[in-house]
C-alpha cells in the first residue's frame, strides 16, 4: 500500500492511497482458498473446485468485495498511522477504472479526502474566572405563591340568586354542550357537566365570555373560531357552533391562606406548604444559576479562544439552525428583534452562532479528552430509561429503539458529556458568588453580574443533577388539586401548547447565546 498527501490547504487533508494489482490478486488467491472447501458447483465433487474454476466463476465478485472491506480498513490505517483525528467523515474517491482492477490489469487507487480536528492548545480551566448569580427565596415570593395557590383551590357553590344568577368573571358555569362544523357534529365536540371557569383561558378564545351573564337553565349558541395553529388539524381556523344548555352558576369561595388549604394539597399544615415552596424555589433558582452560570464559562470560552473551524462542519450546523429559523418563520414565531430583517442579515447573524455553537463544542471536546472525562455505560442507560418513562406503555419499545441505533444514543450521550465537562472545568475554575434579585436571575440579559465584594468558596455549588429535579409538591401539587373545571376536547384551549409557542424565542438563537 503506497499513501500520498495529495493536498493540504488549512484542515483540509486529501490523500491517494494504491494498491498494486499483484497484492490485490496475492490478496484474491488467499480468499479464493480460503472458500475452495465450502464451494458447491455441478460437476465437481465438494470441496474439490480448482481455483481457477472459481476465479472465472465468481472472481470478480469476490474482488469487488475484497475492495468493500479494503476501502474502509486502510483509510482507517492511514488516519491512524498520520495520527489524523477527522473532524468530518471522509469522503471517498475511486481513481482506478473498476473493470481493469477486477480483471487485474491495474492497480486499485482511490483518494480519500476530509477536514481534520484544528490543533490548539486549550484555556487552562483553573485561570478561568466565572461569576454565578445566585438569588435568595424571599417571603414576598413565598407570600405571591400562597395566594396564587389560595385562589387557585378556592372552593365553588352555587351561586347566590338561585336560577337568576347570572355568571360573571372569576364564577364557574357547569354546562353540556355539542359542538359542530356546518351544522354537523363533531367528534370530541360534546361533554356533559363540563365545568368553565369564566376568565381562566382553558378553553378556545371567545369560548368563555360569551357564557357571561347566563343563567342556570338558559340555553345558548356560542360562535367560535379555532386557532389557526389547534392542535387538531381538521378543527384549525374553522368556524364552529357550540349550543350549551346551562346547568348551574358557581361562585368562588373565600381565598383561605391556612392549615386546610395545606392539607387539601397534601401536606400536614400552613408551615409544611411554606417550606415545600421554599424548597421548590431554591430548587428553581439553583436550576437558574447553574443556566447562567454555563452561560457565562461559554462565554468566557469563547473569548478565550481563537482558531480555524472545520468548514463542513460549521455548514451543517448552520443547516441545522437555518432549518430551525425557517420553521419559525412559517410559524410566525420568529423573534420580534429578527422579524424586520432580510434574510441575508438573519443568514449572517446565524452563521456567527453556528461558528461559536462549533468553537464551543471543540473546545469542550477537546479539554474533556485531555482529562479523560466521559459518559459512563450506566450514565447512558439511566437516561435512555429517563427517556423511555415518559412514554408510558412504550417504555420496552423505546429502550429497543436505543439498543438498534448507535446514532440516537450519541445523540442522547452529547449532552450529558458537555454537562460533565461543564461540571469538571466549574470544579477548577474561580468561581464566585454573586448575589442578585430573582429578576436578575430569571432575565434574559446576556450579561455577567458585577462581581461580589466578596469570594464565596467555590465549591459551594448547587449540584446540576438535584438542580434539575422538578418539584413534585408545593405549586407542582396545586395543579392535581385544584377545583377549576374540565377541559373537554373540542373546547379545550390551545393556551397549554399554542400560547408558549407564540411567545417561544427563536430556538437556535436562544439556544447558541445560552448554551452552545
């Protein structure tokens, strides 16, 4: 085997590998005995083929899959001999013509060419200075919490006026309804005792205030149109019907802030429900900063280093959030600031992030390789089984789809490996806490705070795992208990998917400025 550099130009490499044709037909004889006992052919007895019976029958067949294997061993053999690491799969190129090679007049040279990982020298972790902001739970965001929790588990009872009572915000209004499409039914559309609260944005727009004022008994057309962007497809942006039949008016109770209101979201008294918010705030706010906290080493990072990017490699994660920013221009969920701009700006803005999002991820990669950080085997199946719970009764089939694609658990891996390098680079790095309010925290502001007069040690961080446990108690119980109505199906409100994908930034942006 002969290599040749053919040419170098910044990190991209292309190589000519030959094989001469007399190894090739040395290579072709070994196979061709390797299979003669095994070969089956009328005529001869088992076993008993000549060789060169074989070698007319099936010998270029065999040579081309000599090659299949030959391409892919020695382009690895080279990488491994020039100690090349690749930043992109090679492509390759067959130089040779293919019938000569098989018939053995020629030699069998192919070119290999590919973009190789920049060599740089990494920002030595123990220099690096990062500001964590941390924020105290204050009473005041206790107290909000406990209201908000007071009014939400209020208890309703029929009205006061009986049958003359007429529903206004804030009241709950039991009713029956059927909804339909041009005068037709429609599947979903019906329920019975549905409960609405009027003002609580549950069910489609227009659904709830047109139900101000009824009374119990009293029968009504509610005209309604559906999003645009609902969530079932046949019922987006069409015009429906729903006749109601009123069956009672509930007003809301008082807002109790005490030991029942505690117990009715399972926990023993008034203190109990404040310390469960407490814990649950810190909880968040320990979430937050470590957000921010990884936001501010990327930054950092990123200032400090200053290399030649793998072209194809910054090209497709370009791809990756141009596709991004295409669907949020579809979707009309393109952030305000971006939404004036043509699309050569955005393109131009987005390539800088792909170049930060590609920086970033080498250099992490490369300080975690010279530490000898990476994700265990039970780190991997802890979060294929994290994945795999949140689809109840397919937890199996998930699990086999990890087991049968290489490709999605090194998708499911790359975080979890950039985590762990965050984590061992925050471990040696100057850490120092820096008090700020809860808005200051949870801003978007891309900014580091101002550096404390004084050092917290650093190592009093909040551990990444626990910070990002979700509560189970406290407002998180709230949600089970409380009295507010059903949402039915075809009435259901858009609001759980539709509103926060409205107000959504844009996700490559957000993403690369926080986190790439």
């Amino acid at each position: 085997m002969n290599v040749i550099e053919k040419s170098s130009e910044g990190l991209s490499r292309t190589y000519e590998i030959t094989f001469p044709k007399d190894d090739l037909k040395a290579r072709l004889d070994a196979k061709i005995e390797e299979i003669r006992p095994e070969v089956r052919l009328k005529g001869f007895r088992p076993g008993k083929v000549p060789s060169s019976h074989i070698r007319k029958m099936f010998g270029e067949s065999i040579m081309g899959d000599l090659l299949n294997e030959l391409v892919p061993e020695t382009t690895q053999k080279t990488l491994d001999e020039k100690k090349i690491r690749p930043a992109t799969q090679p492509d390759v190129n067959v130089v040779s013509e293919a019938k000569d090679v098989m018939a053995g007049k020629s030699d069998f040279t192919f070119e290999i060419s590919l973009e190789i990982m920049p060599d740089f020298e990494p920002a030595d972790p123990a220099k690096l200075e990062i500001n964590r902001p941390v924020a105290e739970v204050e009473d005041a965001e206790i107290n909000e919490a406990l209201e908000r929790l007071a009014n939400e588990n209020r208890e309703f009872s029929a009205k006061k006026g009986g049958k003359n009572a007429k529903a206004e915000e804030g009241d709950v209004v039991v009713i029956d309804f059927v909804g339909k499409l041009d005068g037709e039914p429609f599947e979903g559309g019906s329920a019975e005792d549905a409960r609405v609260a009027i003002g609580d944005g549950a069910f489609i727009p227009g659904f709830e205030e047109q139900l101000i004022g009824a009374k119990a008994g009293e029968e009504r057309e509610l005209n309604v149109t559906f999003p645009e962007q609902y969530q079932a497809a046949h019922l987006a942006g069409k015009d429906a019907v729903f006749e109601v039949t009123v069956k009672g008016v509930e007003a809301p109770g008082e807002a109790k802030i005490d030991d029942e209101l505690a117990k009715r979201l399972g926990l023993e008294d008034l203190d109990g429900l404040k310390e469960a918010l407490k814990s649950n705030f810190e909880r968040e706010h320990a979430q937050q900063s470590r957000q921010k906290t990884k936001r501010h080493l990327l930054d950092a990072l990123d200032a400090a280093h200053t290399f030649d990017l793998p072209p194809k490699m910054v090209e497709a994660e370009f791809e990756n959030i141009w596709r991004e920013i295409q669907h949020a221009i579809e979707h009309d969920h393109l952030e305000e600031e971006d939404k004036g701009k043509s699309e050569d700006e955005l393109k131009a803005e987005y390539k800088g992030i792909a170049d930060r999002r590609v920086r970033l991820g080498l250099v992490l990669a490369e300080i975690g390789r010279r530490n000898n950080v990476d994700v265990t085997q039970e780190e991997l199946s802890r979060a294929i089984n994290q994945e795999a719970v949140r689809y109840p009764g397919q937890e199996r089939q998930v699990v086999e789809f990890y087991q049968k694609n290489p490709q999605a658990v090194a998708q499911l891996r790359a975080p979890l490996y950039e985590e762990k390098v965050v984590d061992y680079i925050l471990e040696l790095a100057q850490v120092t806490d820096v008090t700020v309010s809860k808005d200051a925290l949870y801003s978007d502001e891309d900014e580091a705070p101002a550096p404390a007069k004084k050092k917290a040690p650093a190592k009093k961080k909040a551990p990444a795992k626990k910070a990002e446990a979700k509560a189970e108690d406290g407002e998180k119980k709230s949600a089970a208990k409380k009295k507010a109505p059903a949402k039915k199906a075809a009435a259901k409100s858009d609001d759980a998917e539709k509103k926060p994908a409205a107000k959504k930034k844009s996700p490559a942006k957000k993403a690369a400025k926080k986190d790439a």
